[in-house]
C-alpha cells in the first residue's frame, strides 16, 4: 500500500498581540491498490463470442482466452505479472498473445505477462489462444482454465475458472 502524508499548520494573528502558528498535524492516508483478473473465452472456429462460461468446443477447435486485468483500488499496483498455464488436452497457438507474452516450456506449459506499475484505476486486456487436441482421453471432455496475477504491493490471486465442454465424439471400433 502506499501512503501519502498529509500536513496541516494554522496560523493566527490579533491586532493587540504577535500572531503565531499552532502545532502541526500530520495524517497518514494510505492509497491500497485492489487488482484483480476477470476470464473470459471464446470458441474462434465457431466464431463464439467471449463469455465466463461454459462454452462448447469440438477437437481441432481454436479457444481464445481473454484476461482483463484491473486495479480498482485507489494506489497503483507493483511489479504486476499476470500468468496462465497451457489447459491439458490442448497446445498454446504461437505467436497469438495480444500484448506479447512469455512463453515456458517446449511445447508451451504456460503464459505471463510483465505489466511492471499499474496506476489506480488502470485496466488491461490479455489474450492468447490454444488448440483443443484432435483426441482426448475417456471421460476428459472439460478443459478448466484459472489465470493468476502477482504484484509486490499486494497478496496475488486467481481469476474466475472457465471451462469449454469438448463435444468429442467416441471412438470405438469392431475388429473381427
């Protein structure tokens, strides 16, 4: 949190005696940030429009995650680093973060962004898309999805969970 120190001196003056000043008071405000992450995806095959869930997708489907983040306090937030792991059953599509992002792990296991000082009331939006896997294994068909958000002038935490509903068909055979 930050704190601004606010200083007050009364000054008086009489026409039969010297003037002079009071004491001085000094009040100590402090201005905490409030950042927080809000989720959102969106199937791009289907041309699905961002929503907090759930959705539902199909295997080989385009998902785009949108993450708005904001400081709704009344101080600015420190070193702010918002990152996201890859969902299991889908691969990160390169180069589509939205500011650039950093990426670890080959294939990609996550995503994060460095948003350094956010002023009060500062909002930015992130996005990154994935590839939902051709197959998935038995009874996997929900891709969860939690961002989480850091800052040295606060605690972290996570963002809302989203989760797309993968319409997989089974695949079964007869071998004789």
């Amino acid at each position: 949190a930050n704190s601004n120190a606010i200083s007050n001196t009364a000054t008086w003056t009489a026409t039969s005696e010297p003037g002079g000043n009071s004491n001085t008071v000094v009040a100590n405000v402090t201005a905490p940030p409030a950042s927080g992450v809000v989720k959102a995806e969106r199937d791009v095959t289907a041309a699905g429009a961002f929503s907090a869930g759930p959705i539902t997708a199909n295997p080989g489907d385009t998902l785009e995650y949108q993450l708005t983040y904001r400081n709704a306090g009344s101080g600015p937030a420190a070193a702010v680093v918002v990152s996201d792991n890859i969902p299991a059953n889908t691969l990160f599509v390169a180069a589509s973060c939205v500011p650039a992002c950093t990426t670890v792990g080959v294939p990609v296991t996550s995503v994060s962004w460095n948003l350094g000082a956010q002023p009060a009331g500062a909002t930015v939006t992130l996005l990154f898309r994935v590839t939902v896997n051709a197959q998935l294994p038995a009874n996997s068909n929900a891709i969860s999805n939690t961002a989480t958000w850091t800052a040295t002038s606060e605690p972290g935490g996570s963002s809302n969970n989203v989760v797309a509903n993968v319409a997989a068909a089974p695949n079964s055979g007869l071998v004789k």
